[in-house]
C-alpha cells in the first residue's frame, strides 16, 4: 500500500520501542538514537505528492519497478 512518505516515516518510528525492561534481569534499554537503510517503492503522485511503501515481496521479478533506497535517522532531543 503506497502512502504519503511522511506517513511510511512516522509508521516506522512507532514501531520502535523507545523503552525496553527486564525486571528479571534488571536491565532497561533505552533507544536514543536509529539509524534506518531500507528498499523503498516510491511514485510521485497526483500534486507532486511522494507515496512510498517497503517492498511487498521478497520474490523479483522482471515485472517489478526498481527499488530505491531510503537513508532515515531518528533521534530523541530534550524539548
């Protein structure tokens, strides 16, 4: 599903924890900062709009457009 490559970045981001604990082993592990590489399918849209998705498959074909490439970090700032 292509959508607006905002909402692909910000779908990302949600899926990290920022917070990990084990009370059993009594350890926390905090994500400060991600760095992210991944093949990405992208078209310009109506508008000039980006939409982008992650690869639907795993299998390549002749068929498929080319994949690009996406670079993205994440990180969390003190307001």
């Amino acid at each position: 599903m292509m959508r607006p490559l905002s909402e692909l970045l910000t779908a990302l981001a949600d899926r990290v924890a920022s917070t990990v604990v084990s009370e059993e082993a009594g350890l926390a592990l905090h994500v400060s900062q991600l760095d992210l590489e991944l093949p990405l399918e992208a078209q310009i849209g109506p508008g000039g709009e980006l939409a982008a998705s992650l690869p639907r498959g795993r299998l390549a074909t002749g068929f498929d457009p080319l994949l690009g490439k996406m670079r993205a970090r994440f990180e969390v700032r003190p307001r």
